[in-house]
C-alpha cells in the first residue's frame, strides 16, 4: 500500500492511457493528477510547492514539446522530483538524452504488464524519500595535490620513514598487497628526494613479453632483433638523472634478474642489446612486490644476492582492511577526483553510505575503493550517494575480459565482442534486478533492440 497524500503527476497525450494509469495508482492509493501538454505539465511541476507532485511519470512525445525539454527547465530551476519516462518508441538517443538529465527509469508502452508501472513508481518514490532522510556523513577536508592519502598510524609511520630515507640514492623496496598504492608511493618518495626535477618512470616488468624485456630495460640497437628497425632507448636511460621504478619485480625470470642484478653492481652501467659500449645512467632504483620475495628465494625463484641488492630500505604499504579509518579521507579524495560531469560539484555520500564502506574487508584495497566510488558517482548521476549505489565487486558476476591476451592467442575480434556484449548484459541484469526495461537504459538501447541481443547472447 502506498504511502497516503504521494502524488503521481502523468503526463501524455493520449486520455485513454491516463485514465488507465490513474486507476491503477488511484488502486494503489496514491494521489493522482494528469495533463496533456508539456506547458500544463510545468504549470504544475514549477507551481506552488505544496501542490508540485513526489513522482512524474512523463510521456517522451507531447503536442507542444518532448520530454526533454521538460527536464531541462526543470533543472534550470533546481527542481527535483524523480522522473519516469513513458513512450511508445524506444530511440536510444532519447533515451539516453532524458536519462542524463535524471529520468530514473523508462518504461515502452502499450504495458504489457501494468504491474511493471507500479513497481517503477515505488522504486522511484522509495529512492526519492531516502534522498530526503539520510543524513550526510562528515568528509574530511583533503588537500587534492597529495599524492597517498592517509592519517592513520600505520600511514604516519610510512611517511616518517619516506622524509628519512626519500633524499638518500639508496635503493627501496615497497612490499604490499595488490592495489595498495605502491607506485604511488614511489612516486612519493621521488618527489620529496633530491632527483624530483629529474623523470620519474614507472616500468611493470610483467607487462613486457621476456623476449622483449631487455630492450625494454636497456635499450637496444637498430638491427639487434627481428623487427627492431631503430634505435630504441631503454627505460634507464629514460630515467637518466631521476628515478625508475620497477613494478612486479617479483615476476621477473631468472636470466632477466642476472642481467639487472649486473647493472646494480656495477655502478648503474648498462649496454643496450647488440652493443657491447657501456653506458653510465644516473638513475635511483625503486622496485615493488605483492610477492614474498624471501619466500621466492629459498624456493629458487628470485636470486637471493639481487634480493640483498633490492632490499637497502624496505617500505611496507599496509592493506585497506588494516587502516579503515582512512577511509574517509580516500573517499573525500576520489569524490574530488571523479566527478559526474567537468562542471559539476563533487558529489556526496551519506553516513550509511560511509559506514558500509568502512565495514567491507577490501581484497582489492584502496584500488578497489576507488572504483567502487567511481561507480557510486556514475549510479547517482553526481548527486548523493546512498547504500544501494555502493555494490562492491564481488557482488558483480563479472568475465574478466584480457584483451591484449585474446589477441595474442590469436582470438577472433567477434569472439571477443560477443564476450564484452555478454558481460555488459549480464551487469546490466544485476544492477537492475532482471528488470529489461532498466537494462536497455542503461546500456542506452531501445527495448527490442536489448531484448534481441540478449536471445542472441543466449541470456
């Protein structure tokens, strides 16, 4: 039963479909009132405030102006009431277009189950009274130039160590989980040492094939290899005067650690692949692991004198789940950073919202935070974000889509189509409950058009 005095404004052209809505909502208990034109439907939108409607369910082609219009004038004169958009075409450019500026759901007529209306109503209204109650959560104002955000302990401790060690040419090795922060914080480390007017090159040493990775490292002379047609300067050489960070070090073989295990002890000199000419590089070595490295030596995987080389200064990048109280500045942090539109103010976020975050374990750590947050932003179009916005990643079926190895393993391109269409219908899916209509909204497809890629999906 619905809430008495909510009121439902319907908008369409045809009488016939709004005699039938309004029995069904009148049914249902609510309040109901409707109109046929764009102009009397403003008239009672932007009219006195105790008579503008809780919900608006808005047909998209009027005899005097479409749906979008509406909306515009609606958000030139900061009016918020949620908006559901009826038509009987389902045009995507529409909408897309109505569904930018805040419709919350879209919904092709003639209905074939009415019920389908009523459910989009509550759903609306529901979401609408828990923008008005909740409270907003307390943001800690943070400086956006920081590189690592962090007030706790175990961030304070690490900050300490980066202002005792950062201006020495000791090498460092940063230890941590996936998705902690560490290039981040060697980017840290590079900007507070004496080098920071110098280049700062980041180097994932498990994104480089191994055939590839000593030219990638040191350079290479034209000719050197099949297919190398010029010169090609390596990554220390880039780094001349700065600092180069090795990432995943730990997924370094054996014969390529020999090879960086050689330019480390003699006194940062490299030759490029197909010179024997040494070359002198100025250049502070920083690496990073999510592995053990210790472990990796006694199991013969990791060269234990490379190890000792690597290991001068040990900086430890703790997991989220071991600093929640954190949380709060990186939230307040990626709400600066990822906002809905250039134009728009950061968005924000409700205790509840906050609390729910701070109570996740984090496997992903602050990487996975941050995407959560960017989705948050993306669901609430900007505005405030509530519980039901943050769905964390493991609540998600996902098929994790490596491009870069189909295509190596020579994958046909409509393989690798039809697998990013499938994992895009079945998110749409989850996120809308099974909800078709809401599905096709949110991958921008008219009705039939989702409904005829999901039977060729097979979903």
């Amino acid at each position: 039963m619905a809430v008495t005095g909510q009121h439902i404004l319907i908008v369409d052209d045809y009488a016939s479909l709004r005699h039938m809505l309004r029995e069904m909502l009148e049914n249902a208990h609510y309040v109901v009132s409707e109109v046929g034109s764009g102009k009397d439907a403003l008239d009672v939108i932007a009219g006195p405030r105790d008579k503008r409607p809780d919900l608006v369910l808005l047909d998209h082609y009027l005899p005097d102006m479409e749906s979008t219009q509406i909306q515009q004038e609606m958000q030139n004169q900061d009016i918020d009431i949620p908006v559901i958009l009826i038509t009987g075409k389902g045009q995507a450019q529409s909408v897309i277009k109505a569904t930018q500026l805040g419709a919350i759901d879209y919904l092709k007529k003639p209905f074939d189950d009415p019920t389908v209306v009523l459910d989009a109503v509550k759903h609306g209204l529901k979401q609408s009274q828990m923008k008005r109650e909740q409270v907003l959560a307390e943001m800690p104002e943070i400086d956006p130039s920081e590189k690592i955000i962090g007030s706790s302990p175990p961030m304070i401790d690490i900050f300490k160590t980066i202002g005792k060690v950062a201006r020495t040419p000791s090498t460092i090795l940063i230890t941590g989980e996936t998705g902690t922060g560490k290039t981040l914080l060697a980017e840290t480390i590079h900007l507070a040492s004496d080098r920071r007017r110098g280049p700062f090159v980041a180097f994932n040493c498990a994104g480089v094939p191994e055939t590839l990775l000593e030219a990638a490292l040191f350079g290479a002379e034209k000719g050197s290899y099949t297919g190398s047609d010029r010169l090609r300067i390596g990554v220390f050489e880039t780094a001349n005067k700065g600092t180069i960070f090795l990432d995943e070090i730990g997924e370094m073989t054996l014969a390529t650690q020999t090879k960086l295990l050689k330019v480390l002890q003699e006194d940062r000199q490299i030759e490029r692949l197909g010179s024997n000419t040494p070359i002198k590089v100025d250049v502070r070595v920083i690496a990073a692991t999510n592995k053990n490295l210790a472990h990796e030596v006694d199991e013969r995987r990791f060269r234990q004198d490379l190890y000792f080389r690597l290991n001068v200064i040990s900086v430890h990048m703790p997991p989220l789940r071991e600093h929640r109280e954190d949380i709060p500045g990186l939230v307040a942090h990626f709400l600066k950073l990822h906002r809905f539109s250039p134009t728009m103010p950061e968005a924000r976020i409700t205790a509840e919202a906050l609390n729910k975050l701070e109570s996740y374990e984090w496997p992903g750590n602050v990487r996975e935070l941050e995407s959560i947050i960017q989705r948050a932003v993306a669901f609430s179009r900007g505005e405030l974000i509530l519980p039901d916005h943050i769905i964390f990643s493991q609540n998600l079926e996902r098929i994790l889509l490596d491009i870069s190895a189909r295509v190596q393993a020579s994958v046909p391109l409509a393989t690798i189509v039809q697998e990013a269409q499938t994992m895009a219908v079945r998110t749409a899916l989850r996120l809308s409950e099974g909800d078709s209509a809401r599905s096709a909204t949110l991958l921008g497809l008219a009705p039939e058009a989702f409904d005829a890629l999901r039977a060729e999906l097979g979903l």
